[in-house]
C-alpha cells in the first residue's frame, strides 16, 4: 500500500474564482489538485483517485485532501466566499463514509457551512439515481451546497437535473467553447439555464476563454462565469481578487446595455426574510404575527437567499395543541433546511425582459419572483406588480424596438442619426443601410414564416459579426441600419462585404434542394408575370461622416447610395 501520508504532503491546491457574470464580483473559489506529476507512477489526477480507490482508501484521502484545501481556503481574506470542492462519485460506496466530518474541519478553522459547496461531476463514474440523490439529501440536510459538475457531457443530464435538486450546475466547457458561433450551443444552454432557474437552480459557465463567450454566456442568463478570461487556476491565495476590473471593463464596454430595463424600486415589495440557523419555534411565531403572507423567503448568515418555506408545509405541527412547546425543545426543534422549497429568483441585473420571461415560463407554480442583489436577497415581486411591469416594458418596446428581432428601432435610429449629424463628437461615423433583394418572391413562394426566418439570420449576422461596440437596428421589414464610430472605412468595407456574402450561403438552407440546385425560384412580379428570381441576397450602402462633411447632403446622398446598391453583390460607398 502507498504511503499516502507523502503522497498528500506533495500535493497542493490551486483556487480558479468563480464570478457573478453582471459584475464582475468574486463568488467563489473551485479547488483544484496541483502537483499529482510530482508523484511516481501517476499521471493525472484520476490516477490518483483510481489508486484509493482500488486500495480501499478513497474516503479517507478525500478527508485528508478535504482538510487540506479548506485550511488553505480559510487563508483567503475576502469576506462571504465559498468554495468549491469536488468529490469522487465512488465515495458513496465506501464502507467507512460517515457524517459530521466536513463539519469537524470548518470548526478547526472557524469557517461556516454555508462556505461549502460539494462538486458532483456527471461524467466518470456513475452511480446508481436513488444512491445519488440519497447523497445529495444528506449533504443539503446536512447545510451543505450542491453542484453538479460538467453538466451535459454525461448520459443522465436532464434526468439528473429533474431529481437532483442540485443547487448550482456547472456547464460543460465542451458547450461554451465557441458558443458565440454555435448556434445548437447557444439554443442548448439558453433551455438549460431557463429549466435551471425554474427549478431554483443557479448556473455556472465554465471554460470561459473569450469576450464573445462571455457576453454570449451574459446574455442567455449565466449566473455566473469561471475560466480563464477571468484567471487561470492559481496556487497563490494572494492573486486572487475581489472583484475582476477585466470583466467590469467587459460589462461596462457592453454598448448593448439598455439602461432604461432596470427594475424600479417601487415594484418591489421588502417582504422580511428569516436566517435558515433560525429556530423553529421563531418561525413559528413568525407565521402568526405576520399574516400577510403566507411564506417567508430564508437566507444564511451572509444574506444570500437560499429559497422560501410555505406556511402550509409547517401547519401540521405549529397548529397542533402543543406545537409551540415541541418547538422550545431543542431535542425536537430540528433545522429550516427540511421545510426550505427551491424558488423561483433573479437578478435585479437581468433587467426586466429576463424577469418577465422567466416568471412567464414557471407562472402556474409562483405566486412571484424573488429578487436578488449579487445573489443578496432584495425582496419580492407580487404578480400585480409583474403585470403592471409587463404592461409598461410591452409599451416601451412598442415604441422602441422590432418585435420580431428585438433591436432597436426608427426611434433610436434617429437619435443616432440626429447625434452624427449634429457633431457633438469629432469623429468619423460609418452609417449602412441593407436592404434584401428579391424578397417579395421568396415571402410569396415559401411564406410569412420562412420570411420571419431569413430575417432573424440577418439581425443574428449583424449582431454576431460587426464589434460589440456598433449600433445595431431595424428599421422595419428586410431593411436594417448599422453605425459605427472610430473605425476605419477598409475595415468596414470588408466586414460588410463578408456579411453580404455569408447571408448568401445562411439562407441557402431555407430553400428546396430543387431551388438550391437552380440557384434561382419562380414566382410572379409586380405585373403578375411568371419570371425567375434569384436567391435571397442583401445589398448594403456604406456612407462616412467626418468632421468635414456638409450634413445638408445627408439625405440627396443617402438616397442616391441606396438606389446604387441594390442588387449588388458587394457594397456601394460614399464619403458625405
């Protein structure tokens, strides 16, 4: 047998944060085994476990390797942080596992329970679902977190999201890898963190590596974000930071922030929430004296909502005739965590389209929407308020946006042209128009929804292709606008004409094998004459505006520029 006691020495922990993805603020920190190479005969970090494993002796280096990383977590010296620990699936199994251990170490080193979040991975090893959840249960009756790690890689994925009631899962890098490009990636992620957060359940993206799969990540609703565009694993405890000035950059740089889809305060009803060391009788009294609302929304020691328990799952015993003594009695008197529901909650960063959205997909099991605050319970939205809410966004985004690809509209085209035009920068602005060509015949030959379809895969280009930093909109129909500052002319020329040309070969797909072969459709024209068409294609007018051009012309040249584009295979250009 190994002398693991040397093995364990040589070992040690490396910590990768774990970021809340709306501000750049530290979360958590995951625990990672460094320095396994340094050992003979081991390779990888499953060499190692393999070996416990086969010598009977998996449990007892989990514990040793727990300790280890929790004493040098609890050097860190950033307040409400947690870690993340990963365990070996197969440990369940082992003869020797008992409870209260994990506990007798955060004692040692004055550390709560709630700073711990266990990492179950759904690839390597499988266990049985019963031993799982029995696993998972114990854990969280226990005050412990759960997290299910490389989520999607497995064969349970969705199965293991039904009955886990994990409390945090963790996407596979394999998904976010690229997920800006990826379509498929981008519609499977987007359902699972909506299935996620209907279920209580907060998401992680891990594997993040580039500025486009972070606000991809953002933007379908990641709670949060790990890889290395925020910091590679490091060993030293001192590198690692409170809030990511990167990212705050990443997130304030975004030009696609709508200020005005913030949630105002008045919405927002301060129902008083209880902390879960809380005792049983308190809630009990709680219950009776506030009768307003018939639940309470619970947090630990850090404020952190953790769900809500109903008043209906405690009436059994709080109305009984001796209730409230049970409940003085310590012997009786057992922790909130077994009458804690999961429920539905959000940030208040994810502005109101996300709120609504959410509470619109989980409205027959919620009476409302938890509010939170970098995962700081905040309070409550009833669902008058939602409707009232709803109400107004539905107003606002009448007047300001398409309502089919959600970007801006003529409203806030104007103010952009009105802004160029007026100077009030000394820059030079690109302003381009695009226009379909021949899109009549092909909303005539395969319909109004096939049309809404070549549409969406323009506005999806747009947004994808041009810089982040571009102002993207529709004007209405096949007709879009896109202005850029501080670019140079080449540039956008180029990337233009890629647009052009990847739209071609996007939309080829929506036609039949038949038409595709033709390269051309027939339909009817204007005069109700048969005659070919060619395949769908966008033609685009590029104009500049410097600080030396006669904005008088603005409109004579624009429209000259467009008349000129059209059907062309590339874009036409002018300098006003």
């Amino acid at each position: 047998m190994p002398n693991w006691n040397q093995i364990i020495d040589k070992l040690d922990y490396a910590f990768q944060p774990i970021i809340y993805s709306h501000t750049g603020k530290l979360y958590a920190v995951e625990a990672l085994i460094r320095n396994v190479q340094n050992i003979p005969g081991l390779n990888a970090i499953d060499d190692l476990f393999n070996m416990a494993f086969n010598d009977d002796y998996l449990y007892e280096l989990d514990l040793q390797l727990r300790e280890k990383a929790i004493k040098k977590f609890s050097n860190i010296e950033i307040d409400d942080l947690r870690l993340f620990y990963n365990l070996d699936n197969r440990i369940i199994y082992n003869k020797n596992l008992s409870s209260g251990n994990t506990s007798k170490i955060l004692k040692k080193y004055k550390l709560n329970k709630s700073v711990i979040c266990f990492e179950l991975s759904e690839k390597g090893t499988a266990i049985e679902q019963n031993a799982l959840s029995t696993m998972i249960q114990r854990y969280k009756e226990n005050g412990y977190s759960i997290a299910i790690d490389d989520f999607g890689i497995g064969v349970s994925g969705l199965k293991l999201l039904y009955f886990s009631e994990a409390n945090v899962i963790k996407l596979d890098r394999f998904f976010i890898s690229n997920i800006d490009q990826d379509s498929k990636k981008k519609l499977f992620c987007s359902s699972i963190i909506e299935m996620a957060h209907i279920m209580g359940m907060q998401v992680i993206a891990e594997g993040v590596e580039t500025i486009k799969e972070f606000y991809t990540c953002k933007d379908i609703g990641a709670d949060f974000i790990q890889g290395y565009l925020v910091q590679k694993p490091t060993t030293q405890i001192n590198e690692i930071e409170s809030i990511y000035n990167n990212i705050l950059t990443i997130i304030n740089e975004d030009k696609r922030n709508n200020p005005n889809a913030t949630i105002d305060d008045e919405f927002i009803e301060i129902i008083p929430s209880l902390n879960i060391n809380t005792p049983l009788y308190e809630l009990f009294i709680h219950f009776k004296e506030s009768t307003k609302n018939h639940f309470v929304p619970i947090t630990d020691e850090y404020d952190n909502f953790l769900g809500v328990i109903f008043e209906s799952d405690i009436k059994k015993i709080s109305y009984s005739q001796y209730g409230l003594a049970l409940a003085k009695n310590e012997s009786f008197a057992s922790s909130l965590i077994k009458y804690l529901k999961p429920s539905l909650s959000v940030e208040t960063s994810w502005g109101i389209d996300k709120i609504l959205e959410m509470y619109n997909l989980n409205s027959k099991n919620s009476l409302g929407i938890f509010i939170t605050q970098s995962n700081k319970y905040r309070g409550f939205i009833n669902l008058n308020s939602l409707l009232t809410l709803s109400y107004k966004r539905n107003i606002e985004i009448a007047t300001n946006q398409n309502p089919l690809t959600k970007l801006p509209g003529n409203n806030q085209i104007e103010k952009f042209i009105e802004k160029t035009l007026k100077r009030e920068e000394k820059t030079i602005t690109h302003i381009i128009y695009f226009d379909f060509n021949d899109f009549k015949p092909f909303n005539d030959i395969y319909g109004f929804r096939l049309g809404d379809r070549a549409i969406l895969i323009f506005s999806e280009l747009l947004q994808k292709r041009y810089p982040k930093d571009s102002f993207v909109a529709h004007i209405g129909g096949d007709d879009f606008f896109v202005g850029l500052r501080n670019h140079k002319f080449e540039e956008v020329f180029e990337l233009t004409n890629k647009v052009q040309i990847e739209f071609r070969k996007s939309v080829e797909n929506l036609y039949s094998k038949k038409d595709k072969e033709n390269k051309y459709i027939i339909a009817k024209d204007r005069f109700n004459v048969e005659r070919n068409f060619n395949l769908l294609s966008v033609s685009s007018a590029i104009i500049e505006v410097n600080p030396k051009s006669n904005i008088s012309n603005f409109d004579s040249t624009l429209n000259i520029l467009k008349k000129a584009s059209k059907g062309s295979t590339k874009p036409i250009s002018s300098v006003l």
